[in-house]
C-alpha cells in the first residue's frame, strides 16, 4: 500500500509540474504557477477515473472490455484528429507545439497499446494489447467529454485537463506495464489490504449475528486493531451473540471475546488465534 500511495503522488506530482513548466511554454506563456495546484487537482480525479475504470473492467467479460478499448480510444480521440487533418487539408501551418497539443494525447494511447503487446507473451498479445488501450482511452474517454467541458469556460483550464490528463494517464499505465498491482491483472502482487480475517468469515459472522462487521476492533487505550473484526451488540445481546459465533467458529482458528463498550455497546471481536 505505502509502494502504490508513493507512486501515485509522484505521478499526481509529475502532472502538476508539466502544467507549471511544460505547457504555458507550448503556447508561449512564462511558467504559471497556478497551473501547478490547478494540475495537482485535476490530477485526483484523474487518479479517480483511472482506479473507477480499472474496478469497472474487471467486472466486465474480457470481451466486452477489449471492445470498449478501440470505442473509447475513438471517442476521446477522434473529433480532435479529425479537426487536425481538416485544418492541414486547408492549407493551415501548424507548429510543433499546436501538433503535440492535437496528436500526443491520441499517439501515448496507441503507443502505450503496441508496448504492452511487446512486453507479453506471444500467446496473451491480443488480449493485453486490448486492455492496455482500454486502461488510457476509457478514463480519457472520462476526462474528454466529462471534465474538460466543465472547465471549457477557461481555453487554458480545458488545455490542462486535456493534457496533463493524457500525461498521467499515460504514465499511470506505464506503471500498469512494468509493475501492475493485484487489482489490474499481476495475480503474483499483493493485495493492496491484506485482512487476517478472510472473507468467508466475515460473511459467516455477519449472517449469524445479523450486523454489519467492521474491519477492526478498539483496543483498551483506544486504538483499532486492523487484524480483527467486530460487530456491535447490546449489552444484554452479547452473551447470546458470542455464543452462536463460538459455534460456528468452533473448528477455525478464531476467537469470539467480548470487547470495549462503543456508543452505549459492546463490541464483539473475532480475531484469529495466536
């Protein structure tokens, strides 16, 4: 967990730093710091974006999420080539910093798509090739027709989402190639919560207590233990709830204790034995 926090800072670091530096020069301006925060803000819900699209991939069927790659990659993408090439069919000049500004954003998609078919085993070339291009175009997708219409009052607000957008999308995927979490696809990574209580158990002290386990318990002095759940009962409930939980975890290597009183209830803990 504290690897990916670190990562993802200096990516939303590296995204404020290239609307500081990178762009006012493209379109002629001296460095504007404001652009810094402004990107350092954007840059959360970019964060926001890419983590809600990963979470939606994984729900959907393969197939369905390597179509929705090329079909977000064309509606993020294509009305602004399009105006590109039907400005240069009319005889406009365009400098390197305007071409950047058009094609960069589109070219670190398909750029992005072709490393990550490199980089996989010839077999699973297709299918990360696809989902590559559906980790950039799909949040992309987001930002373009969700986030720079919000700041499209202001042509260098809709500037920098468009951009700074497209540069930590881009590294962000980067990142997804040489070293992917467990969330997108590495089964060897570990999990970014790792819970001494599993699943299954927590689904089995919530159905026979009929409360909603949270993920801790509160320890004498007031601190939480992460390594134990706890539901919260009455006092006049805690013997019967204990005990029903006691005989269902009586062949698993857990242990049911009454705890600290909470808001006028007990806590009852399971935590895994010593």
């Amino acid at each position: 967990m504290g690897r990916l926090l670190a990562r993802e800072a200096a990516l939303i670091l590296l995204s404020g730093m290239f609307g500081w530096l990178v762009l006012p020069a493209m379109m002629g301006k001296p460095p504007l710091l404001v652009l810094f925060w402004a990107g350092l803000v954007m840059s959360l819900t970019f964060m926001a974006m890419y983590a809600m699209s990963v979470m939606a991939g994984n729900k959907m069927p393969a197939r369905v999420r390597h179509w929705l790659g090329p079909i977000a990659w064309v509606g993020a993408f294509l009305p602004e080539l399009a105006l590109l090439f039907r400005l240069m069919r009319d005889g406009a000049t365009l400098n390197a910093a305007a071409l950047y500004l058009s094609l960069a954003p589109a070219l670190f998609g398909l750029l992005l798509t072709g490393l990550g078919a490199a980089l996989a085993p010839v077999a699973d070339r297709k299918g990360v090739a696809l989902s590559t291009l559906y980790a950039y175009s799909f949040p992309m997708l987001a930002v373009v027709w969700l986030l720079v219409p919000m700041v499209g009052v202001n042509p260098l607000a809709a500037a920098l989402a468009r951009q700074s957008g497209a540069i930590y999308m881009a590294l962000r995927v980067l990142v997804r190639i040489f070293w992917p979490g467990s969330v997108e696809g590495d089964a060897s990574a570990p999990p970014l919560v790792v819970r001494r209580v599993p699943d299954p158990v927590v689904g089995l002290v919530e159905g026979l207590s009929r409360r909603r386990a949270r993920p801790f318990a509160t320890l004498p002095g007031g601190a939480l233990d992460e390594g134990a759940i706890s539901v919260l009962a009455l006092p006049d409930e805690v013997r019967e709830v204990v005990t029903r939980l006691e005989g269902a975890l009586a062949d698993r290597p857990f242990r049911v204790c009454p705890g600290e009183s909470v808001d006028g209830r007990v806590e009852i803990v399971v935590r895994p034995q010593p």
